[in-house]
C-alpha cells in the first residue's frame, strides 16, 4: 500500500491556512471528497503492483497524490482540523471503501461506480497532462536514464530505465519506418527531439518548474503490447 499511505500523506503535509478556531463537523461535499481520495489511492495502489482490472483506468499515481493534497488543505482550512485529523479521515474513508467490496458478487462493478463519480472529479480538480508522443517518450525515457545513470551509475532504476528506453526506441524507429523514414531519418529526427527536450528540461528547472508532459505515460507505451490498451483513456 505504498502508493496509498504517499497520498494520504500528502494530503496532511499540505501547509495549512489561517483556519477557524472552532473544528467544523466535515460537510456532505467534504466527505464525498475524501471517499475519492480514498478511491483514487486503492486504485493507484493496484496499478503500483500490476493489478489488471486497475490498469483499466488512468493512472492515478502523480495526479491522485496532487488530488490528495488539495482536498487535505480544503478541508483543514475550512474545518480547522489539524493535519492528524484530517489523516484521520482519510484512513476512516479507505476502510469504507474497502468495505464496500467485501462479500459482494461483483466487486468491479463498486470499483466501477465509484470511479465514474470519482475520475470527474480529479479531472476538475487536476486536469491530466498531454500525453507525450511515441517519440518524446523515447526521447524522454533515455534522458531520464542518463540523469540517473550520472547520479547513480548502473543501479537498477538506471538499469530498468535504459530497458524501457530501449523498447520505446525500438518502437519509435519501427513506426518511422512505416512512415517511410529511413534509418538516418529516425536517427536524426529522435537526436534533434532529446536535444530540444533536453534543453526545455534545463529551462524549466532553472525556473523551479516541472514538465507539462505525462511522464507516466511513457511507462504505459513502454509496456508489453497486449497490455498497452489498457492505458488508452
């Protein structure tokens, strides 16, 4: 439950606001929310560990853990609740959802019926990122494995990166292929792309901000082809 307990933490980490001196009982939106919180990290946490009715959905992950924090620092600055409180909360708001699918027929459907109110939500909440391209994911995944590779030589993470970096790779030439490129072409095109990613990641950093792209995804295109629709929402 890795995946879990980092988004409910965060949602008790956020920096409170100037709160009301008196704790407020949690509304009827309020806790709608937090059920979310709770739906959106069981999920997460199943996609975390390959479960293939989760991958299914979205993943949650990156923005689940934005959602979780947002939500925390609502309801403390308009409850007055204390972050251990709210912790609180989410943790009473996983165990109903988890109990929602004990000793039920089909408990896909009770995942099902809480994601359709839960995904708008998150969207509204934290719009999804654009979906980098077959080619920016190769690109983006060999930068990553360089970064790592410089900080940590050939450590597994480093290692399971220049994999998955290879497979996009792989892919990305096969699909320029059958678009007429030629081997130089693909060369030249996947060169000049890392150059120009590259460059915008320094400028961002230098800024203080992140990518605007769904790194995630990449991970998605990255996986066994039979699986990869799965990932397509």
């Amino acid at each position: 439950m890795k995946t879990l307990m980092i988004m409910a933490l965060a949602a008790i980490q956020a920096p409170a606001a100037t709160a009301p001196t008196a704790v407020q009982p949690l509304s009827d939106i309020h806790q709608r929310d937090l059920l979310c919180v709770a739906a959106l990290a069981i999920v997460a946490s199943e996609q975390e560990r390959g479960i293939e009715s989760a991958l299914d959905y979205p993943l949650l992950a990156e923005r689940g853990k934005t959602y979780a924090g947002l939500i925390g620092e609502r309801i403390m600055t308009e409850t007055g609740r204390t972050r251990e409180q709210v912790r609180a909360d989410i943790l009473s708001a996983v165990a109903m959802q988890q109990a929602k699918v004990m000793d039920v027929a089909e408990p896909g459907e009770v995942v099902d019926a809480e994601m359709a109110k839960c995904l708008p939500l998150l969207d509204q909440e934290v719009p999804p990122k654009p979906q980098p391209s077959l080619n920016q994911c190769a690109a983006l995944l060999e930068l990553a494995y360089e970064e790592v590779y410089g900080r940590e030589g050939l450590s597994k993470t480093a290692q399971d990166l220049k994999t998955l970096a290879y497979v996009l790779d792989s892919r990305a030439r096969e699909k320029m292929k059958a678009e007429g490129y030629s081997g130089t072409e693909s060369d030249i095109v996947l060169t000049q792309l890392r150059e120009e990613m590259h460059a915008d990641a320094k400028r961002k950093e230098a800024k203080g901000q992140s990518s605007d792209l769904d790194f995630e995804h990449c991970f998605a295109l990255a996986a066994p082809e039979s699986k990869q629709q799965k990932y397509e929402h």
